[in-house]
C-alpha cells in the first residue's frame, strides 16, 4: 500500500512539476506578444530604414485612396446614368 502511494505520489509531482513549467513558459510568451514587444521586435534598426519604409507605407496609403475615389467617382456616374435612365 505504502508503495502505490509513494507511486501516486510521485507522479502527482512529476506532473505538479510538468504543469508549473508549462504555465511559467506561456507566461513568458504572453509577455513577449504585448505589442511593445512586437513593435520593438519587428522595428527596422537604423532610422533610414524607418524613413524609408514610413515613405513606402504613405505611398501606398496614397494609391490606395485614389483607386477608392475611382471607385467612388464611378460609381457615383453610373448612379446620375441609371437616374437619368429611369426618367426617360
């Protein structure tokens, strides 16, 4: 009996032992996913590089909007020709 105790024993810790430093290791990769971390992580080093790709992000911003306004503008076209459709 005292032996299948000890056992039983043993295994609770083993597992006790397994849990803690599971937990202890998502704790560490929580801390590495706030988004200071990530931001610092996956920041370019030199400042040329930031400027650089601040101008890459503006550009595409930029195209961006304007193919939105394309769309808009045509949409707003085809709006005035199926108004003017209608009233025939």
């Amino acid at each position: 009996m005292d032996r299948e105790a000890a056992v039983i024993r043993s295994e609770m810790t083993q597992t006790r032992a397994d849990l803690d430093r599971k937990l202890e290791l998502f704790q560490v990769r929580a801390r590495d996913m706030t988004p200071r971390r990530y931001v610092q992580r996956h920041m370019p080093d030199y400042p040329v590089d930031r400027a650089i790709g601040a101008a890459l992000t503006m550009t595409g911003m930029f195209m961006a909007w304007r193919m939105y306004q394309g769309h808009v503008a045509r949409r707003a076209k085809v709006r005035v020709a199926m108004e003017s459709y209608g009233r025939w």
